[in-house]
C-alpha cells in the first residue's frame, strides 16, 4: 500500500514472461525477444532507456533511505521495547487459560442442570414455527390481492409457489379448502394481467423476461409461450425492418421525404448514407435481435425442465424464427448496398461493410449452430464484385470520352497560321495513354480499400482470393484490356462509309494497341499483382495471350488504315480516269490537278505516319529513278521473248505482257510497323487502281500521251516514298 502496488485483479493474466513489472519476469526471454523483433538503433535506445531507468531507481532507494533513517532507528527501539512487552504478555495469557478453564467448568454444570427441560423448549419453538407458517397461509389472499394492486407480480408469484403445495395437500380440509379457492382465482387474476403486459407493444424485453418467467413457474405450456413470445418479439423487429425498408426507398427515389410529426422521428424521413444505413441496422435490428434471443435462450432453454424434448422444441422455434427475419435483413443490405453502385469513393461502403460483418459474428456466438457470417461475407464479396463492374464500366466509358475527345480534336479547324494540315498525332495518343493510365491506377488505389489490413473481412482467404485474382485482375484488368481491343477490331469493320473512323483515330489506335502489347499490359498485370497480393495464377488468362490480342489488334488496325486511305486516294485515281473522254482530249500541256493533289495526300499521309512510326527498312535505291526505270525498259524490250504469240505480234508488247506476269506484286498483304511499309502499301493500292483503270478504257494519241505524262510525274515523286521503288 505504500508503495501504491495494486493487488493483481480477478481474472487478469499476471504470467507474462516479458512483463518487466511482473512477477513471473524472465530476463532471457525479454531480451531474446528484443533482439528478435528490434532494429539495432531501437535495441541501442532501448538500452539507453533501462541505464537511465536503473540510475532513477538507485537514486529513488537512496533517497528513501535517507529520509526514513529516523523511522528505521524507531524501529529497532520499538522491537526492543517488544520482547520485554511480550514477557509481560505469557504472564496474562497464562491468567487468561485459567480462567477459561473455570468458565467452561462452570457452563458444563449449568447445561446439566438444564437438561431436563430442553425437549419442553425445543417442542415449543416447533410449536411457534407452525403457527406462523398457519398465519402467513391465513393472510395469503389478502397478500395475494395487495401484491396485485402494487403490481409486485413477481412477489406474489413467490408467495403462492412457497404455499402451493400445502395449499394443495390439505386442500379436503374446509378452512384449507376456502384459503385455496381464494387463491386459486387471485393467481387466476395474475396470469391474466400477465398475459396482458405480456401482449403489450410498449413492454420493454425486461418486462417480457419477467412475465415469461412468472408465468412458466405458474405452470403456464411453455409451447405457446415460446410462440407468444416470438410473435410479440417479432413484432418489434419488423418495426426496425420496415424503418430500413423506408431507408431503401428513400435512397432509391420510390418515396419522397416527408415532414415528421415527431422531431426525434424526423432522421428516420431523410435519406441515410451506407454506414448510417448499417449503423441503424446494427444499433437497431441486430442489437434487438441478440437481446431476444439471448433473454428466450435464457426463459425457455437454459432452466431446469422435466421434459428434455421441450428443449429441442423451443430451439428449433428460434431458429426458424431468427432464419426467417435475418433472410429479410440480408436481403434489406444487399438492395441497399446496390445502390451504391454509382458512388467513387469506397472508404464509407468498406467501413459499412467491416462493421456489417463483425456484428455477424457476434450473431454466430450467440447461435453457434447458426453461420450468419457466411450469408454476410457472400453480401459482401457480391458489393465488392459490383464496384469492380462499375469502375470497369467507368472505364470503357472514360476510353470511349477519350477517342470522342481524340476525333473532336481531329476535326477541329487548324489555326490560320499551321501550315502542316495535321494534328499532333504523337501528343493525341500521349494524352490518351497517360489519361487512361491515371483512370486505372486511380480505380486500383479506390479498389484497395477492400484488402485493407484492418478490415476484417479482408483477411479470409476465401473472400481475398476470389477479390484479388477472380474480380480486379480478370474482371477489371484483362476485361478492360480484352474490351479495348474489341471495340479497336470492331473499327475495323467500316469501309467506306460517311460515317466511319477517320483514318487518323485509326492510326493513333493501333500505335496505342502496339504499345499496349509492348509494354503496357506486362506494366498493368504485374501492378495489379503487387498491390493485391496474387498468388493463384492457375485460372488466369496468362500475360502471353493479353499480349497477342494487343498484337493482332494493332495489326488489323494498321491493315485497316491502309485500306481506307488508299480507297480514298483510289477514289479520286479512278474518277480522274473514268469521267474523262480519252478519245477525244487536247494535247497535253501539263500533269493533271488530280495527280498533284495524289501527291499532296501520300506526303501528307507520310507526316501523319512519320509521327507515330518509325522510318523503316528501305531497299537501296539509284540517285536517278527515272533513268534507272527507263534503263529498266529498254532492257527488257531488247530481251529475247522465249515464245511468240503470232509472227505479226510486236515484240515489245509480248515483252510488257510477259514482265506483266512475271513481276506480281501483292497489293493487300499485311504491312509492319513502320512509316515506309505502310506508305508502301496505300501506293500499291492506288496504282494498282490507277493500273486496272487504265486498262478498261481506249485512249487516243493525246490521252496516251496524257497518261504517260502523269504517270512520269508520279514515278518522280513517290519512289521516295516507298520500300522498293520497282
């Protein structure tokens, strides 16, 4: 007590062996422990912490001592002056056994005397006893009716169980029989006003506990009073049930906010948010469900019963009861927990939900053979699975906004003074790409909050694993990833229409898809595994196919591209040649306007690829194109022909006939990354639309020689372009 130690309380764990205050203190396992578990610069702290402790305490026993020397000194005096006390005391207490031995001499002598008329006593005193016990049976009614009007039930119940059975045993005797009777319609009184509070609304569940447990000691069937119990029970709870339906209905929009007659009532009419939803649910339905099943665990099951079958009874009535209401529970937070479908921020539905199934469990103690936690943790993973499908939507959506930004961007005028006819491509898909990087980072970070160490359903496994690998990396990440890719191929399904995907977005997508493949998805998976912790990787799509849809994709888009633009560069070929009389036109003077504007489309076409692709492999190439083609003709028509078609055939056509066929070039075929391969591909397009349009129309001298002309101009100008200037 001096020194202000507290005795060690009932039911506190005192053997800690590294509690360095306790008692059961063991040094080797402290420090073993320290070393363990502390960083060198802690372990050097620590130590410092314990000299400066230890000095403290020498000094603290220093100074106690100096200060209570005086008493020590008074000390030794006091028990010096105690052994010549103590001598004194043998003396007394030899007097005093003397003197105790003469006492019980004496009282030994005086209970001999008195034994003759001890029985007499004992009969009186048994005598005394029945006359009272006759009394309080003769005042019994009276006492009866007092109890009610005081409304002291429980008083009353413990009078009549006390005398019941005398009652009952001398109940042939007339003056027993009326006291009986009397008593019988008093207690008849009782069970009724019971009954009554019993099917009160306004009985609060003590007093239910209390007129249950008075009316099974008068023998009332405990049967119906489980029934009558849980129907009145129920009643209450279908009150807190149908304030959570209102709640619903209010969030969903299917009934409007009210005035309230009643201020303390008025919260109840405006709209809560998801944990004051739970909230209200737990302080309210579930904390009223525990009290009534705790206090019928407590009248119907655990007493004293003749009948064990009543006991199997009673419980398989709570259970049938409890499953039932707590079915309508769950299905109230799961319609609930739907629609905060729409919501971005995860903190106050993962804190609803944390606080959701705690309380569950605390429902599993009370009913062990019940699981609640399993329905609320499938309530659970459904809400988690649900903003996964959200954010994914928000996803596709935002890649949506983005490529509608990209064509409005397409689209817009240009400034007065670019001159380059072409937006920044490379700036278009770099914006896109870091705003759709931010989108999903931003929807992991939000998603994280489910996997958070402090929530409690976070660490079960079953709900976990499934979250982790099942719903964010297959149901977020690769379906995004499988999404882009398919809204990308299904660009390329239009040719040609008013409509359609201008060639630019076309360009930008399937570098972005190309860069998918390259770095992004491997980037995005392996993000994705870290911060949720993936392990299962055995019913996952693997990395590889995820690289190859990137791969194909970009490959379509690309083909696409170069079929569209050398359709529209083929569409003005074939109209400059087809709307033309070729028979009938004036000697030439000039190229066509239309061969200049081919021009002018292939080398703006070259800046729009250039900005996204690199250059690429080019076969060499002679300084002097013209003259290298032209060598190339005179060298074929001076070949030899193997074979003659007739002797009157010019040599020099069976020669073009015969190069016709032995230089196939393949017009559609697939084309790489690279700016000289695509340029390549739309050229052989438009020349070989060129090339057949020609070859359906008759030309006089003057188209022929119109023809040749523009056809030098574009062999002088677009070899540059191209892979192989052949």
């Amino acid at each position: 007590m001096y020194y202000g130690v507290e005795g060690d309380k009932p039911g506190a764990s005192t053997v800690d062996p590294c509690d360095i205050n306790g008692a059961h203190f063991k040094p080797e396992i402290y420090l073993s422990k320290l070393i363990h578990e502390k960083p060198l610069t802690e372990l050097m702290d620590k130590e410092n912490d314990m000299v400066r402790q230890i000095k403290a305490l020498d000094s603290d026993m220093q100074t106690l001592v100096y200060e209570n020397y005086n008493k020590f000194i008074s000390a030794t005096d006091t028990i010096r002056k105690m052994k010549n006390d103590f001598k004194k005391m043998e003396d007394e207490m030899d007097h005093l056994a003397t003197n105790m031995a003469a006492i019980t001499e004496f009282s030994g002598n005086i209970s001999s005397t008195l034994q003759d008329r001890r029985q007499q006593i004992t009969k009186l005193a048994g005598v005394h006893s029945l006359l009272k016990k006759l009394q309080f049976l003769f005042e019994l009614p009276s006492r009866l009716k007092k109890c009610l009007d005081m409304k002291a039930y429980s008083q009353a119940v413990r009078y009549y169980t006390k005398a019941k059975r005398v009652l009952y045993q001398y109940q042939h005797m007339p003056s027993f029989q009326g006291i009986n009777t009397d008593c019988n319609m008093i207690i008849e009184q009782l069970r009724q006003q019971l009954r009554q509070q019993f099917k009160d609304k306004e009985s609060s569940p003590k007093q239910l506990a209390e007129c249950v447990d008075l009316l099974l000691e008068l023998n009332e069937p405990p049967e119906t009073l489980c029934d009558e119990f849980l129907s009145h029970a129920r009643q209450k709870i279908d009150e807190d049930l149908d304030i959570l339906d209102k709640q619903i209905k209010l969030q969903a929009g299917e009934i409007t906010t009210t005035e309230s007659d009643r201020p303390a009532q008025a919260y109840l009419n405006t709209p809560m948010d998801i944990l004051e939803f739970v909230d209200n649910g737990c302080n309210g339905y579930l904390s009223n469900m525990c009290l009534v099943i705790a206090s019928y665990k407590d009248m119907f099951l655990h007493r004293h019963q003749e009948d064990e079958n009543l006991d199997t009874i009673a419980l398989r009535k709570l259970f049938i009861f409890v499953n039932d209401l707590m079915e309508q529970y769950f299905n109230f937070v799961q319609r609930r927990v739907q629609l905060e479908k729409e919501t971005g921020d995860n903190a106050i539905l993962v804190r609803a939900l944390d606080r959701f199934h705690r309380r569950l469990q605390a429902m599993n103690k009370l009913l062990p053979d019940t699981d609640f936690s399993a329905a609320g943790l499938e309530i659970v993973s459904k809400a988690a699975k649900d903003r996964v499908a959200h954010y994914l939507q928000a996803l596709k959506q935002h890649f949506t906004d983005c490529m509608t930004d990209i064509r409005q961007k397409l689209a817009a005028p240009r400034p007065a003074g670019k001159h380059d006819g072409s937006a920044n491509l490379f700036q278009l898909l770099g914006n896109m790409q870091s705003s759709v990087m931010e989108q999903i980072k931003s929807v992991l970070n939000n998603l994280q909050a489910f996997t958070a160490s402090d929530i409690t359903f976070a660490m079960k496994p079953y709900f976990r694993g499934a979250f982790c690998t099942q719903d964010v990396r297959e149901g977020l990440i690769v379906a995004f990833i499988k999404h882009i890719c398919t809204t990308c191929n299904e660009f390329c399904e239009f040719v040609g229409d008013k409509g359609s995907i201008p060639p630019s977005l076309l360009l930008i997508l399937a570098r972005y898809c190309s860069d998918l493949e390259t770095a992004t998805i491997s980037y995005l998976v392996s993000l994705t595994e870290e911060q949720f912790l993936v392990e299962d990787r055995q019913l996952v799509t693997p990395v590889s196919d995820m690289l190859i849809w990137g791969k194909e994709t970009a490959q379509k888009l690309l083909n696409h591209y170069v079929r569209v633009q050398g359709l529209t560069i083929s569409q003005m070929l074939r109209k400059s040649v087809e709307t033309r009389d070729w028979l009938n036109t004036i000697e030439p003077r000039n190229v066509r306007a239309v061969m200049k504007r081919v021009v002018e489309d292939i080398t703006a076409i070259d800046v729009q690829v250039g900005q996204l692709y690199e250059e690429g492999v080019r076969k060499e190439r002679s300084s002097d194109s013209s003259r290298r083609t032209h060598t190339h003709s005179q060298s074929q028509q001076q070949r030899k022909p193997p074979w003659s078609y007739s002797p009157s055939v010019d040599n020099s056509l069976i020669s073009n006939i015969q190069k016709l066929f032995s230089e196939k070039i393949e017009i559609f075929s697939a084309v790489e990354s690279s700016k000289v391969s695509v340029l390549t591909g739309i050229i052989k397009i438009s020349l070989k639309t060129f090339l057949e349009c020609v070859r359906l129309r008759t030309f006089g001298r003057y188209g022929l020689q119109q023809i040749q002309v523009d056809t030098h101009y574009l062999q002088l100008y677009l070899w540059r372009f191209v892979s192989d200037e052949k």
